[in-house]
C-alpha cells in the first residue's frame, strides 16, 4: 500500500499536470456502476456513479494537497467550494495522458475506473487493479470523520508531542510498537514499509510492547521515522509491486531499504524472520532487534 513519500510523489507530479484546469467530462467504469447496482460502493464512495459524474463536470481544480496517506483535489464551480478526495489503496495510480494507449502498462490500462477530460484535451485517469481505493466528492472534510482523526503530519513540530501522548493512553500501552507506529492516529503515513525501517535502524524489536520503551528512545524512534519517510520522499517512494508515480514512473527508495522484505540481515547476515503483526507481515533481525 502507497504511504507517505509515496503519496507525496504522485501530488508532487499531480500539481503542474492538472492545477488550473476544469474537468469537461467524467467517464466511470462499467465495474463502479455494476457495484452500485448491487448495493455496493466500488471505488465511488457516498455517492451515486450518475451523480458523480454530473457534479464532477465542469470543477475547476484550484490545488493539490496531500493530507497522510490522502490526496485532496480542492476543486470549485460557480464560486463554490468542495474537496475530492482520493485514497489509492493497495493499487490506484494516476495519469495525465492524450489517449489512454498512452497507459504503457497493460495491467492499469485494464483497470481504468474513472476518466476525467481536462479543458486542454488531456485525461486525468484513475486507474486500481484490485480497487481499495477511493473516490470520495464531499464539501469540507467534516463530512468525513476518519479524514479528522488523522495525526499530525510528521513534519510538523507537534508531531512528536503528540506521538508521546498518544503512547501514554492506555489502548496503546500494552500493544505491540509496530503495530503503533502503523496506526495513522499517532503517526500519519507511516506503514509497514518505513515502521519496518525504522524500527531496525533502532534496533528495537516490532513486538515489543509501547510501555516497554523509554520516552527517549521513543523520541530517538520518531525521528528515525521522520528521517526515513524525508528520504523517501527525495527518492520518489518505494516502487515495491503495483506503485507508481503518475504516467508510470517508479520510486527508487526500494533500493535503500535494508530490512523490508530481507532474507538476510545486512549488519549481521542472521536470517530474518517474519511474524504478524496488526494484520501486517513484520520482518526482522532476532540478532539486532530486541
């Protein structure tokens, strides 16, 4: 699943293609509609594929943001105000391309889930191979309610404070540190990829409980967090399987990584191993992290 840098990489690329342009046409997948048509939300979510469509026409998109693992389009029309905000899920990718044969990869040129034709002739195309993602058309972020439990950006000065606090309360004292770390209420964006970075670069185990590490090295552990997730940003992510920035392009902060899906330590050559964690696959040293 994109995080962080991930997310960054495909807004970085997403405002100079797109910013200041109207949306003339909206175009969803037969999928989105048969989904619908059964009573589900496939992608489109809280509102109708036809309705989407309709309200989406003729949005001028004003800015792209990132907030966490989110991309928000802040888009207007007739002096209004709303947000489209996207999650990619697992798979979801964007492009900006004269025709979709201009999608070089036959895997998301067979799942295109939503076309959106610019003012200039261009498609801003939505493609998700396994469709987790979202397509969310709301008025202000209120109408959302996960969108308000998200931390603070680990950038921001507060971030770490508030990654101390949450540590401190109860439902996460006793729960294994990764697990924490990967929970987007005490720190936004940082998912298995970096937690499992960070925590070999610190030498802690992922199973370790919170309440078992001292505030100091839960501040040393923020700030391997934060340096991690910057160099990744500067990377342009971590290409892994189905990640891509927009139009294609790959990351190259998979080649950094040094515990993420090792079968060898790099400082020891132990054997790694694996356990479960949060419903996630936690790699790691049983020599280095403790």
């Amino acid at each position: 699943m994109p995080e962080l840098p991930e997310v960054e990489g495909v807004v970085r690329a997403l405002v100079p293609a797109v910013e200041g342009k109207t949306i003339m046409k909206v175009e969803l997948s037969d999928t989105i509609y048969a989904s619908f048509g059964l009573g589900k939300q496939c992608i489109v979510k809280n509102i109708e594929p036809n309705l989407f469509e309709e309200v989406m026409q003729g949005m001028h998109i004003q800015k792209v943001t990132r907030r966490s693992k989110y991309i928000y389009f802040h888009i207007e029309k007739n002096q209004e105000s709303f947000l489209f905000v996207n999650h990619l899920g697992m798979t979801g990718a964007w492009f900006v391309v004269q025709t979709l044969g201009d999608i070089t990869e036959e895997k998301f040129r067979k799942h295109v889930h939503a076309v959106f034709t610019l003012e200039t002739g261009e498609l801003l195309v939505y493609s998700d191979i396994r469709r987790f993602g979202e397509l969310r058309f709301i008025k202000k972020v209120e109408e959302h309610p996960p969108l308000l439990l998200m931390a603070p950006e680990p950038f921001d000065s507060v971030a770490c404070e508030f990654f101390l606090d949450k540590c401190a309360l109860p439902k996460y004292q006793n729960k294994p540190i990764k697990e924490v770390i990967m929970d987007g209420q005490v720190i936004s964006g940082c998912g298995n990829i970096y937690a499992t970075e960070a925590l070999f670069k610190m030498g802690i185990h992922p199973a370790r409980k919170t309440n078992r590490i001292s505030k100091k090295r839960k501040i040393e552990l923020f700030e391997a967090i934060r340096t991690i997730l910057q160099e990744s940003i500067e990377m342009g992510g971590s290409t892994i399987s189905d990640y891509r920035n927009i139009n294609g392009e790959a990351g190259g902060m998979q080649n950094r990584l040094k515990m993420y899906g090792k079968k060898f330590c790099p400082q020891c050559n132990t054997a790694t191993k694996a356990l479960s964690i949060g419903g996630r696959t936690s790699v790691y040293c049983p020599k280095c992290q403790h």
